[in-house]
C-alpha cells in the first residue's frame, strides 16, 4: 500500500457511504466505537483476549513453523519512492580489539520508513478520509473519529499509534483463492468477490459459519512469485474489493493478510475510487492489514488453519510496524 500517512479524498465513496455534513468529533458514521468507546485506540486486536488465545492454542497439532514474511532486503519491491538500505559501518564496526580476550563487533545502521516496506503491518493512522463537519470544517478523520488536528505530530502520532495495538495471538485461517481458481497466479487487477471466498472455503472444508471475532484471514492470490521482479509485482496486483471488506467487518475479524503490496484489488473497478478498503478496514473498523506476505508453503501443506502470530514494534506514534508474522500447524 502507498505510504506516508496518505489522506484519500474519495469524495464519490463518501457521497455512496457517509453524509458529507452532520458528523462531530463526538459522533459520526463510525465512531465512536459501539463496543470498545470513544477512547479506544487497540482497534480490533481488542479481540485477542485470553479465552481467544487458549482458543487458537488448540490449533496446534505438530508444531511445524511456516514463515510467512519476506526477507527484508535491499531490491525487493517497493512502492513509489519508498527507501531501504541497511549499512554495517567500518565493517567491523569496532575495529579496534577490546580486551585481552580481542573483542570485535558490528552494529547495524538502518535508514528505511518504518513499518513501510517489505512485510508491513498497516497501523490506524495510515488511512483516513477527508470530510466535512458539521460546523462546515474540513477535517481528516481516522479511526474511532479522532482527527488529524489531534493526532498529527511532527515526530511521530500523538494518539492512534503502533504501540497502542496489542499483540496478536489468534486462530489464522488461510483463503486460497488462487488454488480455488487452479492458477498458480490471479491475473492483474482481478477483484476477489464473496463468492470467490466462500468456495474457497469449501474447498478446504472450513464452513464459514465457524469463523469468529477475532479470527485473521490470509488471502493467496499467488502474487508472491513474483517477488522477484519488482516491476511485475507492482503492476496491478489482484486482491479483494468492497464487497469482501465488508463481508469482513460484519464477522469481526482482527485483521486480513496478502501475498501483494495491498491486499485490495489495483486498480478498483470504479475508476472514482482509490484504495478504498484499507478506508473500509482500518478506518471505519479498526481491522489491520498486513501485507507482502508469503504463502506459498502452508498452501502447498494443505494448512487452511493455524495458530496466527504477530506482534507490532511498538514504535511510538508510527503509522506501521515491519515485523515477521508466523503460522503454527
């Protein structure tokens, strides 16, 4: 997903979905949340609760560890003018022996956006919308209502940040979309559509009855082959529009997870539209993102469902996290 804490002004979106003029910073279309309140910045890892986690917990029958995040490295793909370069200085850092035992080490110097590359976990102030209040001022509004005048600082957010979000430990289950539609890739800009969910689901012989708030669902759209050819991988990954990010939010999840850069489908098919359910998800329901994931090994296992593992860096007031989400079978 593009970054920067981006604001997207859908103006045909909000026309279709909320008023443009009646909200306040106490109410709105959104906020303030209808179970965790107007204070609450934990989003949707609110659901991982102790129950929930003891729950996922009894997933685990081998114990096999599948790595699901790409390695973080110079010439993977990145969007726009995204940056990473890791450096070791003087190689070894401490070139001069320390004690009579000739103490050597190296250190890391790092210069890359936070939580925008590689693997990234999407927080709750990267996405919101532009609106009108009520008293006719235009303001940028994130989750739970709060606003940019708020939140925005120059070293970081003040509210809504990375470290506000708890960890997650929940039941992970796999959407195989591409091996639903026997390709080894979906092609460029296809939208995921419900239907396409749920036979998926069928397929793997998990009923769609049986997902819970709290779950995390990863969708293969086979997109991680090419990881390896940036410009390939960049050009108008297929991924999931509307209709499934809602489907999504009514059943409560904590997150979605993909194999491409925005685990939306690029470009929507309303030319009006730009990246509108990362809006959906994590600006109106607090449900994170996480995306540049690899899935290929749990498909090829035949793993539909697992112990889910991923825990934010809790930079202070950052828009994102890097990370290295798991899969336990």
């Amino acid at each position: 997903m593009f970054r920067f804490v981006v604001i997207v002004i859908c103006c045909s979106l909000l026309a279709a979905t909320v008023p443009l003029v009646g909200q306040t910073r106490e109410k709105g279309p959104w906020w303030p949340h209808p179970i965790w309140g107007a204070e609450d910045q934990a989003g949707a890892s609110n659901w991982i609760t102790p129950e929930k986690v003891l729950q996922a917990v009894q997933l685990v029958e081998t114990g096999k560890i599948y790595e699901l995040g790409q390695v973080y490295e110079r010439g993977m793909p990145l969007f726009g003018e995204r940056t990473y370069t890791l450096m070791i200085p003087g190689a070894p850092t401490y070139n001069q022996p320390f004690g009579a035992n000739m103490m050597i080490g190296n250190d890391d110097f790092l210069c890359t956006e936070v939580g925008q590359v590689g693997t990234q976990f999407d927080g709750l102030t990267h996405i919101g919308t532009r609106m009108t209040m009520a008293d006719g001022s235009v303001q940028d509004v994130y989750y739970n209502g709060f606003t940019g005048e708020e939140i925005l600082g120059a070293h970081g957010m003040r509210q809504l940040g990375i470290e506000k979000i708890r960890p997650i430990v929940t039941r992970g289950i796999l959407i195989d979309v591409a091996g639903y539609k026997n390709v080894d890739r979906l092609a460029n800009g296809y939208e995921v559509t419900v239907e396409d969910v749920r036979g998926a689901l069928k397929k793997q012989g998990i009923q769609e009855a049986t997902i819970h708030a709290g779950d995390a669902l990863l969708f293969r759209y086979g997109w991680s082959s090419l990881w390896s050819e940036p410009d390939k991988y960049n050009d108008s990954p297929a991924g999931i529009g509307l209709e499934v990010a809602r489907w999504v939010a009514a059943r409560k999840l904590t997150m979605i997870g993909s194999d491409s850069w925005t685990s939306e489908v690029v470009p929507n098919p309303d030319p009006d539209l730009m990246f509108p359910v990362h809006q959906e998800l994590l600006t109106k329901n607090g449900i994170f993102n996480l995306e540049n994931l690899k899935l290929e090994e749990l498909a090829s296992d035949g793993v539909h469902e697992f112990l889910f593992m991923f825990a934010p860096v809790p930079f202070k007031g950052a828009t994102g996290s890097p990370g290295r989400p798991i899969a336990i079978r």
